[in-house]
C-alpha cells in the first residue's frame, strides 16, 4: 500500500515519531512518501526515499523565545525577524500566508503519489488535505484542546482545527492512558469534543524499557528553534557553572560538533544518540524545557527532572509531570537554583516516582500498536 505522511516542525518531536513509525510500515512492505520543513525535512532525507519539501509554519521568536504578543500579530501579519542562523534580517510571513502554501506544496504531488492513507503528525494541513480529497487518515498527536500557558484569543483557532481532526478514522496519541498521560493538559477534554470513541492511547513510540545507570552528573539537553535554545542556554548555565556538581550541557545545534568546559560544565554543541543516551543514563537528574519526546527518555531512564517551558505545549508537559511529583517546574534563574537545592534535598522521593511512572509506561508498546491501528484501516 501507499501511504503518505506528513509532520510539523515545530521541534523535533514530530519527526522523531514519524521516523521509527514509517521505518516500520516500511519493513512491512508498504511504499513511503513524507512531507515536512525545515529540520525535520533534512532528518527525513537522511532516512527515506521520498521526502518532499513543504513550507513550514512556525511561532515568532527571537533570542527571548516564542513572543506570544508577536506570534499573535503574526497570525495574519508579517513581522521582521532577525535570523540567528543566517545572522541576518528577515520578513517573516503571516502564519495564514505559511499555511496557504504548506497546503500547494503537499496538494502538489497527491495526484502522482495517491496515496491509500494519510497519517499526519502534529500537520493540520494534511488533515485538510485528506478531507478535501477524501482520503482515509490517522492523526497522531499529543496536542488538541490545551488548556495551559494558551491564549483564550486562540480558541477560535482551536476549534477550526478540531473540525479537521473530527474527520479523521482514527487519532492516536503517543502517550500512556490515564491517570499518567504526560501531555493530558494539552490534549484536553475528550469527551467534550467528541472525540473518545476515535481516540486511542497506545503508549510511547520509544522503547521504556527501564535501563540502570550511574547518578554522575546533572544533564541538560537543549533542543527547539533558534531563539529557544538561547533563552535556555541563557537561564542554564549562570546557574549551572557555579555548581560544584558535573553538569553535561548539549546545546542542540544539529550538524556541528565542538566541546568546551566552563567551570564544572561539560558543552556540547551536538551529542550522538549514543553519547546522549549515556549522559541520559547516568544523570542524576535531567533538566530540560518538558518535550514531549524528551519526557519519555527521562521515564525510559527513571530521571527525575527540572523543566523550563517555553511554550504551552511543554508547560502543560511540566505541570502535568509535577502533578505527578515527577519534576519541577522553573521559569527563570532563580526559580531554577531553588529547584535544584530541592531536588538535591528530595532526589529519593522524585527517583521512587520515576520509577512508579516508569513500571506504567513500559507496559505499553506504542509504536507496535500505532502500526497495527495504521494496518488495520488498509484492510
């Protein structure tokens, strides 16, 4: 079968899922086809042989992070930006001019590709797409009605999208099922919108697996946009080079590969996947800004951790794992010195509930049963 899919880039996330989940339909026999932006698009030219290039829509940030203000005005205006990475202004355009054309670039090759089933991960214009053209399809998402740090201006916004995800034959969040639902206040109340008997909750994509490491050092992988890992690095490390404890801060910049050491500070610009799991594994505790993905890695490894949100997403992410007296949340430096005075003081009581979350989550497959779910609608 042919089956076309598609994810956001807005952080790596999405991509991170789609990346084992097609690698596996592969292997079953079907025939891929992807579509994203951005990082996610080069991640998935390294991976597979159909990859197509879509216009991304992203929030408006800057070296502070996302400015909701900004992000607001830019709904339907373009702003001026100033590009870290090229070092160099930029007109941004309106996210309603981004998603006009994010849907001509993926209508473009639907003809040619014709695909059996859509599934899109985070891509509401996929979604569109497949109804439009009435094509079968699976949404997969951590995010639909979030209820923390999101603006009530975007709650028109919100159900315009649900109206896409209500068409969909089946939506499947990547998450545990209640009551430990990492991303619940982000996904919202079900049942109000109508949408349970769609829902499943398969698990994680990523193997929980519990895997017994040392407690060497504190660890800090920054991940995100441009603007985001310098609002991060930028709270991090004030407070972490003044610890006597070891600290391994990766700074997330994909590509490049140079280390430095600022007091007891390890910096990394990039680690690889087994360098980054070994400092997952022997970490005492994980900062972090509460990723949906990066969530799952610290209960694969049973890390207690400190977030440091910088969009609704992920503070929904921190408040929920908190709720859980699996995290701290901090929001700025000195939030951040207090959280890692109290997590020095109660590591014990945090390591035990990892350890509770970890015994949950590792008894759900989530990647086995998402391909199972995307199967059984090709029958």
């Amino acid at each position: 079968m042919r089956l076309l899919l598609s994810c956001s880039e807005l952080g790596l996330g999405h991509v991170s899922r789609i990346i084992p989940l097609g690698k596996r339909l592969e292997k079953n026999g079907h025939e891929m086809f992807f579509f994203s932006g951005g990082k996610a698009y080069e991640m998935l030219q390294k991976e597979f042989r159909h990859v197509y290039k879509c216009t991304p829509v992203s929030w408006y940030e800057n070296a502070h992070g996302i400015i909701t203000s900004a992000s607001l005005i830019n709904l339907l205006f373009p702003l001026p930006l100033f590009n870290m990475e090229k070092n160099s202004f930029e007109m941004k355009k309106s996210n309603a001019m981004e998603t006009i054309h994010r849907y001509y670039d993926l209508r473009e090759n639907l003809h040619d590709i014709a695909p059996d089933i859509l599934i899109a991960d985070g891509d509401i214009n996929a979604l569109r797409l497949a109804q439009r053209w009435k094509i079968p399809s699976v949404y997969i998402a951590n995010m639909i009605r979030p209820s923390y740090g999101f603006s009530a201006f975007l709650s028109p916004g919100e159900r315009v999208v649900e109206r896409y995800v209500k068409q969909c034959s089946k939506i499947i969040i990547p998450d545990n099922p209640p009551p430990y639902t990492v991303s619940e206040y982000s996904i919202g109340n079900l049942d109000n919108m109508g949408l349970n008997e769609k829902v499943e909750y398969t698990g994680a994509f990523v193997d929980t697996t519990p895997v017994k490491g040392s407690e060497e050092h504190i660890f800090a992988p920054i991940s995100g946009p441009a603007g985001t890992r310098a609002k991060l690095t930028k709270t991090l490390l004030p407070v972490l080079e003044k610890l006597k404890t070891k600290c391994i801060i990766s700074l997330g910049t994909p590509g490049k590969k140079a280390s430095a050491k600022i007091g007891n500070c390890e910096l990394h610009t990039w680690l690889s996947t087994e360098e980054r799991q070994e400092a997952m594994k022997n970490a005492k505790f994980v900062i972090f800004s509460g990723g949906h993905a990066t969530c799952f890695e610290t209960i694969k490894y049973a890390k207690p951790s400190i977030c440091i949100p910088t969009q609704p997403e992920q503070l929904g992410n921190a408040a929920k794992l908190e709720d859980l007296n699996c995290s701290i949340t901090a929001k700025n430096k000195k939030q951040l010195e207090k959280a890692i005075e109290k997590m020095e003081n109660e590591k014990e009581t945090y390591n035990k509930n990892m350890r509770t979350l970890n015994e949950f989550s590792n008894k759900f497959k989530g990647l086995d049963r998402a391909v199972s779910i995307v199967e059984t609608l090709l029958d």
